[in-house]
C-alpha cells in the first residue's frame, strides 16, 4: 500500500479572499461574467456548528463542493479549539470528492488519504462522527480509484457517505 500523503500543516488564515467567481456545478471555476451554476451559503456569516451541520447536509445531497466549502470555513472558525485538524480532514474529504467528480484521480486520491488520516486520528464519535468506519471509507475509495473499481469523471458512483 502506497505511503500515506500528509499535506500541508499549519491554522488557517483569517480571512478567506475569495472573490465571487462564478463556477460551474462540479465548483470548476468560469469565466467573469458566466451565468452561477452552483449556488453556495455565506459560510463566513455563519457559526462553526452551522457550517458543520451545511457540510453534512452537503454530503448527503452529494454537493461535495458546497461540503468543501463549509467545512473550509468551518476549519478557520475552529482555529484553538482542537476540532481544526478534523474540520481541515473533512473539508479535505469534500474536495477529494470534488477531484474524483471531476476525473481527477490523482486529486482524488491525495485528498481522500490526508483527509484519512486526519479525521482518523480523532475518538470513535467525536462531534458524532463514527471516525474510524469513515476513515475506512476513505481510504477504500482511495485504494477504488487507484484500483480502478471506483472510476473518477461525473458519473462515478460514490455510495452515500455517513457524517
């Protein structure tokens, strides 16, 4: 089995400075100018516990972007509390789907793995989250891209994530 990826370490920043561009429904960027194809919440407007409860509700409706996204935010808002590295693992989960959503294997596959290991290294339910069954997953759909049993592009089927 290949080594697991890492990533990068560190909290992150306090301000996002993402302009409002819009982007298509996989979360791909579009030119200026382009008619919205995915439509996101004000995840900055929000508390961390509403941005982890839009990026489960993203995950269920399998919206990994708006997942991502949420969880991204969520991750900055809980610098010092000790629950950033997991929310940093899910939105790294979020995005790893995004890359097998939109063919990227290898994206897909590096993602899943760090999101792996860091969501792994939390207690069985911590903030309800069965951590080591989902760290599981996610190393199997790792394993399924690299494999071949779990193929990247828009039509991959992805079964339903729990979180």
């Amino acid at each position: 089995m290949p080594k697991e990826a890492t990533g990068k370490t560190g909290v992150p920043s306090p301000t996002r400075n993402k302009p409002e561009r819009p982007r298509d429904r996989l979360g791909r960027p579009l030119a200026w100018g382009a008619e919205h194809e995915l439509e996101l919440d004000d995840y900055d407007a929000k508390t961390m516990e509403e941005n982890d409860r839009l990026g489960r509700e993203a995950v269920a409706a399998r919206r990994w972007f708006a997942a991502h996204e949420a969880w991204e935010t969520a991750w900055k808002q809980a610098r010092g509390t000790g629950d950033e590295e997991l929310f940093k693992g899910l939105s790294q989960m979020g995005a790893g789907y995004v890359h097998l959503m939109r063919g990227n294997a290898h994206g897909a596959v590096t993602l899943l793995r760090r999101a792996a290991g860091r969501i792994g290294a939390y207690p069985e339910g911590h903030l309800g989250i069965a951590t080591p069954a989902l760290r599981d997953r996610l190393l199997a759909d790792a394993a399924g891209v690299e494999d071949g049993t779990l193929v990247p592009g828009e039509d991959a089927v992805v079964e339903p994530l729990t979180v």
